[in-house]
C-alpha cells in the first residue's frame, strides 16, 4: 500500500481523546474538524514544569535523492517509547506547499509511522502559515504606505531591507521591482519575495515564549535604515501590535495523533537549510509539561538542523538535549559512497564502508556538543544483512550503538529496540550538553567555528564589505547573537554534488542578514536562494482529484 492508502484506512480517535491521554481539558481544546485542534496557550502556561522529562532530538546524515525518512524515524520513536510502556510526544515542523508542489512532496512520515490527516497536515492545515504570510506582507505594506504618506520615520528607499514572502516556489519573484506606475503607487524601488519558511517572522514564532515576547520580537525588526544608517524598526512604524493579532492563532502549538493514537504536535516549519529548521520553542517546552519523554526533530542533515537545534533553539529556550538519534539509510549511504540511484538494489558493502564517512562525520560533530549518540538505520527491503552488519561495525568502533529500524513496514514494532536504546542513553543521563561557540565570540569568528569544526572547510570566503556588515551588527549591540547559516543541505561543502566527508574547502560567504527580531544572524553561503525555484518536472504536475473527490498524488 501507499503511505496515502494506510492513512486513509486509518480510523483516527477524536481529538479529544488524545487530548485526554495528556490530561488536556476540553475547555483549553480548540478543534479544526474531529482529528486535530489548537491548544490554548494560557493553559499551556499554567503548567508546571515537569523535571522527570527528556528531550530527544532526531537528525540524519546529509539527505539525498535515495532518501533518508527522519520525520517517519521520529514518528516510529515516539511510538516505540508509548508501546514499550513509556509517555511520549512527538514535536514536528508543519510543512511547506514549496516543497509539496515542488520535489519533495509530503512530510508527515511514511508507511505505518505516520502522523494524520495526513492530508490536512501537508496543506493548509490549521492556517499557521498563511498567518506568518499576512503578517509578513502586513509589515511591508506598512513599510511602503509609510514612505508614500511623508516618511515620518527618514527611511532611505534606498536601504528598505524588508522584502515579501509566499509559501510556494517562485523563482521569478526572486528580485523585482515594485510601486511602478507612477506617483499614485509610491515610490519605485527594487525589491523581491522570499518563501514564507525563510521569513523572520516564522523564526520568531517558533523562538516566541508567549505573546509578550512575540510583540516585542516583532517590533524590534529591522526593516530598513535612514541616510544616517541608523536603523528603523517595525515598533518605528507602529506595525508590530495588528502583527501580533495576526499571529494569535496561530501561537498556539496543533495536536494530531499517529497511526497508533499516540500525540504529535506539529507546529511552526522553517527550513533547515535557509532558517533555523526546529519546529516552535512553545511547542517543545509545552510538550516537556505534559510527557516523559518529547521527541523533536531538526530538519536536513546534522550538519545544518541539528547544529541550529543546538546553537540556537536550545541557546535562546534554555534546552538541554538527553539524546541524538542520526537516521541513516544504507541506500544513502551507499549513494555517499559514489554509487549511483539506479544501482542501489544491488549489494555493495564496499560503497557502504565508504560512504559511512558521511555518518561518521555527523557522529562526531554531534559529540562536540556533548549529547550522546544513537545511530537509527532505516530499514529498505534491499537492504541485506553484511549491508546492515557494516554499518553496525562502523558505528560501533565510535562508540555508538546503531539499530535497525522498521518502522514503516511494522509502526512501533519495528523501532521498539531504538526505544530501549533510547532509555537507556536517557536514563544514564551521561549528557553535558554546550553550544558550540559562546556569545561574546565576534561574529565573523563563529561563522568561521561552524565552518571549520561542523563543515571541515579550511576557511570562509567572505569580502571586506560583509566583514565590515558584521562590524556594524557588532557596534550596534548585536555582536551575541547566534549564527543561522544558509547553506545547501547536500553536502558539508557549498557544492551539492560534494558528498560523502570533504575536506579542503571553502566556504564562500555572499551575504549576511540581521535578524534582529528572532535573535540571530543569517549568513547566506555559496547558490543557496531564500526563494526555491520549483524543479523541471514539479510534483504538482501529478497532484489532481479523483472521481471520488480524493487527492492524488500528495504523497
């Protein structure tokens, strides 16, 4: 079957049940139809902390086309730990429509370690992301009637550095002018959309710990800079307050079930490979109330999504991780290892062996933070037993415990090991979780810690004009804040097509931006663009409805 086919045949408990298991009152419910609902945040905040809880990130080597399946891993974890008699809670990134319309299609797991409606979850949803939009766009049509109507506030046309966002891939959209026309539409100026997962108002939402903290972070964006080149704010123009009645809904973290009824929240989705790449701050913190053991993911490879997981997320909340587990795949391992898509049915230890760097890297930047961890092989029919061996003796002379996992064909049975695993690398507590750098680290020497000890450059590449942008981030007080790199999510190098465990490069820096509102600088890395393009045969080319009104498709 199709991972459509089971979730459709799944006969999913009413919202509040599931709520019920968590000891969620109807009264602090808000459901969208019969199977997912809102929480209400006020409730969520009353909750006292609970100190027996572990947070679990899961992570992956680099992805590529073979696929590597850590959103399905996470959701078969979390219903491994329920069915081995422990509480957990799944905590998921919503997707994108880019990436569903675009290559990548669905992303609400596979086979039978699913979160549902699957549909639903993969599209509009509960409307999260077409509030982030409106308030993103609210803002820069503020910006422009502002100039238009006096421009109280002296900001340069020249230096306006808010852009607008759309939640789908557009490449024509990356640069633009706008307000051509003549006078009656203002003041022409070159500008461009970002997609909506890029936008500093989606990391604020899921770097927000109420809605005090949101407004504030929303006022103190950067939206431009005067002739002085002092810069104004969101707060300048009076915009921040109706952006936070934007976003009021859609604070409040969304409660699903799994296949087997167990809880997931899905909340907030910036990409990992242009954002920060965690799901909500809120929905983390909540979920660590409310259950033993909170599994979280990080988008993309280790390299991008679980150095951001550690250097931001948990810097900026307070976090302190109990356990990794890096998702592998033989067949990305083996594509790591120079063996093509079409080849990978066919037995090849030789190609495991070699691209096992990939994860032998990722194992080993992930124990320079500290958190112990737990190698997850994601089980593919082709995969054979001297394959699986390999990868078990590979990870073992580092000192980490890799299991197979099958969880797509078998739901919780098949990961109940990786539970146990889990439990036990918890219960030893043996982490020392620490960033990788410190705040008072100068910028450009962060940038240059993640590049040489994460991505194992040689060096970073960056003109005197960013080295100079960085001074000024720096003199303006914003010299502690957090490094968000935008880089490929293929490769540790700039170069998609550079796999495996490279060594010798350079990482070219060709722009940074200030994220004053989320806390964090953007430094934008080699081709990487903060608008997708969609590819030459995008998935929605084979997205319709069927005569009885179902999707196609979607996944």
């Amino acid at each position: 079957m199709k991972d459509i086919d089971i979730a459709r045949a799944a006969t999913a408990k009413p919202i509040q049940d599931i709520a019920d298991g968590l000891s969620i009152p109807a009264s602090a419910l808000k459901p969208y139809g019969h199977d997912k609902a809102k929480i209400d945040l006020n409730w969520l905040q009353q909750q006292p902390t609970r100190e027996d809880s572990k947070l679990v990130l899961v992570t992956a080597i680099n992805p590529t086309p073979a696929g590597e399946g850590k959103t399905t891993t996470t959701v078969g974890l979390g219903d491994g730990l329920n069915a081995i008699g422990k509480q957990a809670i799944m905590c998921l990134r919503e997707p994108s429509l880019g990436p569903c319309f675009g290559m990548k299609g669905g992303a609400a797991g596979g086979g039978y370690a699913q979160v549902i409606p699957m549909e639903d979850i993969n599209l509009h949803f509960t409307g999260d992301f077409h509030a982030i939009t409106s308030a993103h766009n609210l803002l820069s049509a503020m910006i422009d009637n502002h100039i238009y109507w006096g421009n109280e506030e002296a900001i340069d046309v020249r230096r306006v550095v808010w852009r607008r966002v759309l939640d789908m891939n557009d490449r024509a959209l990356r640069h633009n002018m706008i307000s051509m026309g003549g006078v009656a539409n203002g003041f022409p100026r070159e500008s461009g959309f970002d997609i909506t997962v890029a936008s500093e108002i989606m990391a604020i939402l899921c770097l927000a710990n109420d809605m005090a903290d949101l407004q504030a972070r929303l006022g103190a964006i950067i939206i431009g800079y005067r002739r002085d080149k002092s810069a104004v704010s969101c707060a300048d123009i009076q915009a921040d307050g109706a952006m936070t009645v934007l976003l009021k809904e859609a604070m409040q973290p969304n409660l699903v079930q799994t296949l087997e009824h167990n809880p997931a929240f899905i909340h907030g989705g910036p990409f990992a490979n242009i954002a920060h790449g965690c799901n909500s701050v809120i929905a983390t913190t909540s979920a660590m109330k409310l259950s033993e053991y909170v599994i979280t993911e990080a988008g993309f490879g280790a390299d991008l999504g679980a150095e951001k997981f550690f250097d931001i997320k948990c810097r900026k909340a307070g976090l302190s991780p109990k356990c990794v587990v890096l998702v592998a795949t033989i067949r990305a391992l083996k594509m790591n290892g120079g063996v093509s898509k079409e080849d990978l049915g066919a037995e090849n230890v030789q190609a495991v062996r070699q691209g096992a760097a990939n994860l032998q890297r990722h194992i080993e930047n992930i124990k320079q933070f500290g958190v112990p961890v737990v190698v997850a092989i994601n089980h593919f029919i082709s995969d054979s037993d001297a394959e699986v061996a390999e990868v078990q003796k590979i990870s073992k002379a580092v000192g980490v415990e890799a299991i197979l996992c099958q969880h797509w064909e078998k739901g919780s049975k098949g990961t109940m090991a990786l539970a146990e695993a889990v439990v036990s690398v918890c219960e030893a507590d043996t982490a020392q979780f620490a960033p990788l750098y410190t705040d008072d680290m100068p910028l450009f020497e962060k940038i240059k810690t993640i590049a040489t000890r994460i991505y194992r450059a040689d060096d970073v590449a960056a003109d005197m004009k960013i080295r100079n942008q960085l001074r000024d981030f720096e003199a303006a007080g914003f010299g502690h804040l957090p490094i968000c790199m935008a880089k490929t999510q293929y490769s540790f190098s700039t170069d998609p097509n550079l796999r495996g465990a490279p060594t010798g490069h350079i990482v070219p820096v060709r722009e940074v931006r200030l994220s004053a509102g989320a806390g964090f600088i953007v430094v934008i890395c080699g081709d990487i663009m903060t608008m997708p393009g969609l590819p030459r045969k995008p998935a929605a080319q084979n997205i319709r409805l069927d005569d009885d009104g179902q999707i196609e498709g979607l996944f």
